[in-house]
C-alpha cells in the first residue's frame, strides 16, 4: 500500500479516535451529554454517543474524495485544496464552539452570522469543508447539530454558486467586435471575477482563425 493510501486510511481512523475520546472522557466525567435544538429540551435531543457514528463516516468520504484527487496532485500526500479546506473549516468551527463555551455571545453571534456570507463565495458544500466544521465543533454541540447546519449551509453555497455559474455562462456567449476579436466571458472558478478569452479575429468583414491573427 503506498504512502498516500496510508494517509488516506488514517483519515476515517483519526477521526474515530477522537470521537471515542471526546465520548469516553465525558462518560467518566459526568456522563454523555445529549443536546437539544435551541438548548429546549422539549425540543428533539442527539446524544454524543452518535458521534462515533458520524465522524469516522465523514472521514470516510473525505479519504474518498482526496483519493479521487491525487492523481492531480502526485507529489503531495493531501491534494492542497482539500487540506485548505478541511483546515480552515475545522479552525472556523472551533472558534465558534469555543466562543459558545466561553461565554463570548457577541464573537458567537459575529461567527454564526458570518456563515451565510462565507457560503457565497466558499465552496463549503464539499465534503472536506463539512468534515472540519463538524469535527471543529463537536466538542461543544456534539456532531449531529452541526451536521445539520452545515447541511443547510452547503445548500445554499452549492445553489448561489451553481446560480451565479449559469448567469455567468449565459453573459459568456461569443461576442463579435469590429475589427478586433471575438471573445467569450468566462467566470474565475474561486473568485468569481470575469476575464475574456479570445475565440477568433474579425478584420473588416472576414473572419480569421485567432493563429493567424497574432501573426499580424
């Protein structure tokens, strides 16, 4: 089994060795906890128990996916966007869950808000950014809450980008230009900002192929 492989595997591993110590210390201190929507206990409750469940699955997925990338990546272990990924939700969501513990309602609050504008313009519905927010805020809400909420968040970032993408492409028919150049708008695929890629020359009323053009 190669080095990557390796890496892979220890993904699904990792993630169900913190499950169990984040589960077994709480079982030896006071008992599993079980959280409520909105902390109501009228309200649906989820034990930590289920961690143990969703972390290693999450995990699981991840491993799938970097796998499914390396072959762009040969010389790295991890495919750089997915560790990115992974590393900065999962530092999101543990300041998030920090600030809750600590009683910081206004850095909370801030954080929480924050979350439908990084939707816009992050891709949070892959499933390296779903892994780190969870597994980052599983110590203070366990890992069914936040799944939830980075389900709803991954909604709205898959449906704004697949949008503004369609808009995008439909503003990027060719467009003829009098003597000059026949362009399309292409939209950058992490910020969003258009540039113009050049299709084929107009001089007069003939068209030449773009080679030939640059050849003028």
């Amino acid at each position: 089994m190669s080095l990557t492989r390796v890496a892979f595997s220890l993904i699904p591993l990792a993630s169900l060795v913190f499950a169990a110590t984040f589960v077994g210390f709480e079982h030896f201190n006071g008992g599993v906890k079980t959280h409520h929507f909105g902390a109501r206990r009228d309200l649906p409750g989820f034990s930590n128990w289920l961690s143990l469940l969703i972390l290693p699955l999450l995990g699981m997925i991840v491993a799938h996916r970097a796998n499914s990338k390396q072959a762009a990546h040969t010389s790295k272990i991890l495919p750089p966007p997915l560790a990115v990924g992974a590393a900065a939700s999962f530092a999101y969501g543990a300041a998030l869950a920090g600030s809750f513990l600590f009683r910081f309602e206004q850095v909370s609050l801030i954080l929480f808000v924050s979350l439908f504008l990084l939707s816009l313009v992050l891709p949070v519905y892959r499933a390296e950014w779903i892994f780190g927010f969870v597994t980052g805020m599983t110590i203070a809400f366990g890992s069914v809450i936040p799944l939830v909420f980075a389900i709803v968040f991954a909604t709205i970032s898959f449906v704004a980008r697949r949008v503004t993408r369609y808009v995008l492409s439909a503003m990027g028919k060719p467009r003829p230009l009098r003597d000059g150049l026949s362009v399309e708008l292409h939209a950058a695929p992490l910020s969003g900002s258009l540039f113009c890629k050049p299709t084929r020359s107009i001089r007069g009323n003939q068209e030449y192929p773009l080679e030939q053009f640059r050849n003028w």
